[in-house]
C-alpha cells in the first residue's frame, strides 16, 4: 500500500505532548500499516528546551520559536497541547491562519472560546479536532458525531473528572477521609498538586459544554452551565447515601426536551447503586448516552493520563490527514443564539429528589419543626433515617430523601431550616440523580 | 447550509430494513440539519409486497424487483438487510457491480465470506459499511476502526450476543432455569422462535470473526473461532460459581500476543464479579478492548433490535455519503495469510484457570481418586467446594478451581474423571478469564 506522509508539528512539550510525541514515534511504522498514513514529527515548540523529557527528540526539533512550525509549509497539522486559554488560543489561531488543521486536547479553551476558533477555522477552511479534549482516550467525541448521527441525543450522563471520581469512590470503597484520598490522588498523579479546578467541578463543566454543544447543536456558553463541586463532602453523607441504595458521583449532566430546553449541570449527584456508572471506580471515566433510536449507549474508559489522551490525539490526526475530519467539521452544526431563545433551563426549575442531611438537637419537638419547614414549602418526604447516637454538640444527624420537588423549593426550604434554634450548622443537599435506565 | 440529496435503496424489508425506512422517513430533517445529507429512502426491495410492516412506504417504492433499484443510478447507497449468506451475497455483489456503496448489517455474511466481498468492492471502486453487524447500535467497529486508530489492539473481550446474556443473567438474579428463561426470552423478542444460531455461540462467533479482523488485521476465517455455546449450562454452576466471587458470560475473546499470535474464542466464561463487564445485564452488549496506548475501554448498548440496530445502520449511510467511510474502507488494512503463518493458537494451547464441577458418590476414599487424576495430569488446585447434601443417585457435587493450566491437560483430566466409578455423569468444566483489569 502507498503510504501518505504527514508532517505534523507540536506545540506544548508538557506530559500530553511528549505522549504525542512517543507515540507518533515509536508507533509509526504500526500506524502506517493500519492506516497507509506515515505520521512524521517535524517540529516541537515549547518555551522550555532543556527539560528531560520521557522521550527524547532528535537533533534540533525542539525550539522555541513558534514561527519555525508556522513558516513550515510542509507541516500540515498542528497540535495545541499547551493548555490554558490565552497563549493556547493564539497558537491555535496562528496555526489556522497560517493554513494547518489543528487537533487539540483543550477543553478549558475549546468551552470559552471554541465558537471563535471554529469561526476562525472555518475562514481559513481548516478543521479543528478535538476528541482528546473530553473523556481522555474514550472516542465520546467521534461516537456522538458519527457513530451516533442518526440520532437525536435526549441526555447525557457522564463521569468526566478522574480525580473527583477518584475521591469519591475511595471514599465510599475504603472509608476515608476527602483529605486523605486526595492526598494519594496526588501520589498517584491522578490529582493535580492545585487540584481546584477538578474539584471544584469547572474540569467537568468545561468538558459538558463541549459534549453538549456538539450532541444538542448549539452554541454552549460556560455559563450556561450549572456548577457545583465535591469540596463539601463529607464521608458521613457518602455513607448515608449508600445506606439508602446510592452510589454518590460527580456528573456533567446534559438534557434537551421535546421544546428544545436544554439543562446543563454538573454536581455531586446519587444515583442507583445498579445503575452502570455507580460501578465506575477510580480514575476512569464513563459517559452514559440517550439517543432517539439507539438508546442508552455507555462508553467507558481512562479519562486522563499521558497515553490515554495521546491515544484520542494520534486518532484525531488520522482522521484530519485522512480528510475525514474535515468532512464532519464542515458539518459541525453549531447553531449560534438568538437573544430570544429561551434555551437554557435555569436551575431553580430543576425538578428532582434530593438528599437533605440536617444535624438535629436530640429534644423533643424536632421533628415537628423540621417537617414543618419542608411542608411549608410543598416539599415531600419519600423517606428518613435518624440512628442513634449523637454527633457535635449533642446534634444527630437526620437524613431526608424528598419527593420530586422544584429546586426554588428546596432552596428556600434550606434557608428556612438554617433559622431553625434545632438545627445545627447548615443542612447538607445532594440531588439524586433518576438516570434511565432502559433495562429488562 | 447546503443539503445535499442521498438517494438510498434497501434490499430486505423485515424488522431491521422497516427500522431503517422508518428512521430515514421520519428522522429526515433533524438528521440533514446535524449532516447537511438529505437521505430519500428511493426503492425498498423484498420478495413479500403485501405484508403489514411497522412503517408505510408511498406509492410504489416497494417491489419485488431488484433490478429495479440496480438500474437506478440516481441511487448511490444499497442496503441489504435480507440477513442469511446466500441470496444476500448475491446481492451485496449486484449492488457493488452496479456501482453503490453498501451498507449492511449482516455478520453471517460478513463473517462467512467478508474477504471476498472486500474484495468485490475495492474492484469496483465501491465500499462497504457494516457498523451493524456487530452490537447493534453500539458504534464498536468506527472505535475500532477510527477511535483507537493510534493503538495496536492486544485484547477483546466481548458480550455480543444479547440472547444469551439475558439468559445467563436472570439465570443468575432470578434463580430460573434455562429453559424458563428461554421461554420469556422468546416472549419478549429477545430470542427468536429458533435460537440455535444464538445458544450455540455462532452468532457471538460472526461477530467476534468481524471485529478481530479489523483490529488484528488479519483475515479471520470463522472456522479460526473455537466455540462453544450456552446449551448446556446449568443453574448450579452459575450459582456455585457466584458463591465463589463469579459472574458468567458467554464472551467473544480475540486476543493478540507479542509474536502476533492470534487467539479466537467463544465460550461460557466465570469472570470476577467486579469485572464492569459482569454488571451488563439482560439483552445489553458491551465489549472491552485494550489498547496499546488507551489502556482499557468499554462500549455498552443495546446489541440487537430494531432500532439500535436501525441507528447503526443510518451511521453507516450518513458516514458514506460523507465519503469517510470510503476512505477509512480504502486503508482497511486486512492481511491475507499465508500458509506458513502459525497465526491461529489451537485452543489446547489454551493456558487458563478452570472450574470444573463432579457429582461425586458420597463414598469413602473419592476425594483421593479425582485428586489423583488431576495430579497426574499436573493439574494444580486453587479451591474447591463441597456443600453437604445430595443429588441425585446419592451423589453431591464438588467443584474445583484450578489455578492456570493448559487446556490440553484438563481435556485429558476429564476424560480420565469420566472412567472413574465414583463420579457420575460428566464432569462440568468452565473457563475463567481473567481479563486484566488497569484499574486502581
């Protein structure tokens, strides 16, 4: 078979770069075969050049000066794995005007500004690909524009942060502590030494405004997205949780209704102790679909990690090289928003069970006042568990699941309990999330 | 955004073929507003003209006729949904001759003569799309194919026939015998009226010979699959194998080593019940792949049905019309073999861990006797299971855990047990696959 040979240049020598690098390398001549494409590295660009690295570059690849790869006319595909969103943009920009396709692992850019850069790519006919930006090496990005096309997607599920997933599974698996599963998260490498954005849930709401915009069609803004993190867990709630049937997650949830409403948020969320995502453990990753003819899809794998995106950004430069990309990026439906729409759901709309945890004082009344406050605000109660023995300052904790119920009534409903002299410190709210499931 | 116009005919107008009619009809503008394609279903061909269907066809686009989709050259994508190898190669070679691309779900055929029909295609400068034939609606051969395009793929393991998962998973949860199962399996559509080619792990082994080929890049003849079917499982051995911390699958296994030895398997597997793939329950599918770079992923879905299976179908067209599917076919990498290549490993090669259940008479001085058989077979024990209480013919039932053994060496352990007087009947013997898991 005629091999076709594409010369790429790289920009951003961080882990994710220098997987990229190892493997178009050391892979090429089992790429090529796979796919008649000669992948050759021609020029890596990072501001620091004196770092070991895991893989070593020949001669004089590496600079630091950008406009070696842009004045480069045989470098045809540029690859942004700088990360952040100010230097990365205009790297990327540079590299569509200069007339290279661009494949990137991005998602905090891509969720801030992907609507300019596709306007850009789209001026200068070039493409942007960008499966390694969401879900790591699981192809979630190929599978909802393709492998999913004849569908209309209903909602998404997904578990898109391996640090937070990493956490909360320890924490329910083995019984510790946030603290001290996020040290080893650390350890390990699964968490960031500032793990904030992770944690606080911004990773994921990136990543949902990139899933979302690509299966609902239109322009998702970042603030559009609904945002709470796991910061204030405590193991105590995990462990009530799993006593009521539920598997506690961090999920990027996406839904779009019959009226085109579409509801983004990402929170700690209960689900189903049977439902497939509760078994995803550890640093992995899992995406739940819902399509019109399909139904429920779920893809599973390493969301993170060197090799893992590498892997989702090699395929990417297959398919730009093999014009495939191209093809699906002119078709990228992307429908930008009218001031009029009314597209996106705010959450006090939101209708959902919820989780509330209340540390009472042990004196008769309690109850009283408690069931008081959710009644007064139209709120029932599906179930309650008090054990015995007591907490802080004489406090038990009382655990309520609710009905379905309006989220405005379970906001106003925890402000009204704060007040409450029986109640001590602030109610803990976890919304439990009815995932689906089209199972026999 | 321009539409362009894909006139599509389909051949084989049962369950499958009325799903894809009716997603095309019905799904037209929502599909040409994510694709720019504007697919028109042109001609339906089916021997049966008269039959009721779930979705009404205008006019006179239904006939019997083949030749008159053939000679229409307005029409540039052929279905063929008839099922069965005979008449639907024919007309897959018809459809190819007469200068359509095809798009087909049939694993049968594909599995059965799928070399010669890639063949047929590459000929006539055509392509051939079959995202269908193998689970469903799950997109599993475009991951393969496109998402995991960066990694040499080292293993699969697969529950691809839905049938037989069902059967096997209230089996387990339900405490009902096969047969119960079966009967409700065939009431609700998940088994057909005859479900041999299910049972017996033909179908598992169309499909496992598909998506071997494609990642291993080898032909795969189907008589390279060592299969072996559900038939005669019984619900002791699921429940004996769950007291020991096992969940049974009938898996599809392709596994490639270092030396680029190929291993094919279909049979009843004992997997950990921690395994992801152990939680897929009733008629889901889900396979596994490990990647050279991605590690692990898995892709869950309903693997059979209409509509799923409709959805994978309208994939393919759309991906075709974009002329991906064209490209991505030209590289389709699939070596030919030649006699000298050991390629295939016999199953007797086969290193495994084994369950393995007797009915032993309830007897002085047995024990002794089937230790003895597997020691002189070198056969090492891992555990073993002796409940009190009796079968049947006063015998009770031991089950034996090995630890990794050749197959060749339980083969010939068994047979010897058989000869033994204080063992009655056959003994049962169960692979257990570990399937490596990267997890934390």
């Amino acid at each position: 078979m005629n091999e076709k040979i594409v010369k790429i240049g790289l920009v951003g020598f961080g882990t994710i770069g220098s997987g990229v690098a190892k493997l178009i390398m050391e892979d090429a001549d089992s790429i090529a075969s796979r796919t008649g494409l000669r992948l050759e590295l021609s020029r890596v660009i990072d501001v620091d050049t004196t770092s070991e690295r895991p893989i070593k570059l020949p001669g004089n690849m590496l600079s630091d000066d950008l406009s070696q790869l842009l004045n480069d006319e045989t470098i045809t595909i540029g690859i942004e794995t700088i990360g952040g969103t100010d230097a990365a943009k205009q790297v990327q920009l540079k590299m569509l005007e200069s007339g290279k396709d661009v494949v990137t692992a991005n998602k905090a850019l891509l969720a801030e500004h992907g609507n300019e850069l596709y306007r850009a790519a789209r001026k200068n006919g070039r493409c942007i690909a960008f499966e390694a930006s969401c879900a790591g090496g699981i192809p979630i990005i190929s599978a909802i524009r393709s492998g999913l096309a004849a569908n209309k997607i209903t909602a998404m599920y997904g578990i898109v942060n391996g640090t937070c997933n990493y956490i909360l599974s320890n924490m329910a698996s083995k019984n510790e502590k946030f603290d001290q599963v996020l040290a080893r998260a650390q350890e390990k490498g699964y968490a960031e030494p500032d793990p904030s954005l992770d944690i606080n849930g911004q990773d994921s709401a990136h990543k949902l405004a990139i899933l979302a915009s690509i299966a609902f069609g239109y322009e998702i803004m970042f603030d559009d997205i609904f945002v709470e993190g796991i910061n204030n867990i405590s193991q105590d709630d995990v462990h009530y949780g799993r006593e009521m049937g539920y598997c506690l997650k961090l999920l990027a949830i996406g839904q779009k209704d019959e009226q085109n409403r579409i509801s983004l948020r990402v929170h700690p969320s209960f689900i189903a102790n049977d439902n497939p995502l509760s078994q995803v453990e550890g640093p992995f990753n899992a995406v739940s679909i819902f399509g019109s003819a399909v139904g429920q899809v779920m893809f599973y794998g390493r969301g993170a990690g060197m090799m893992p995106t590498a892997s989702a950004v090699v395929a990417d430069i297959i398919d730009v090289a093999l014009g495939n990309s191209g093809r699906t990026f002119n078709h990228l439906n992307i429908r930008p928003r009218t001031e009029s729409e009314l597209l996106i759901d705010k959450i006090d709309n939101l209708v959902s069970k919820f989780y509330i945890r209340i540390m009472c004082k042990d004196q008769p009344g309690v109850i009283a006042q408690w069931s008081k406050v959710l009644a007064e605000n139209n709120i029932s109660i599906s179930g309650a568990l008090q054990h015995e023995g007591k907490g802080p300052d004489d406090t038990v904790p009382v655990v309520i699941i609710t009905h379905l119920t309006r989220q405005e009534n379970i906001t106003a409903a925890l402000n009204d309990m704060e007040k409450l002299d029986v109640i001590g410190g602030n109610p803990v709210c976890i919304r439990i999330v009815d995932i689906p499931e089209d199972k026999d």
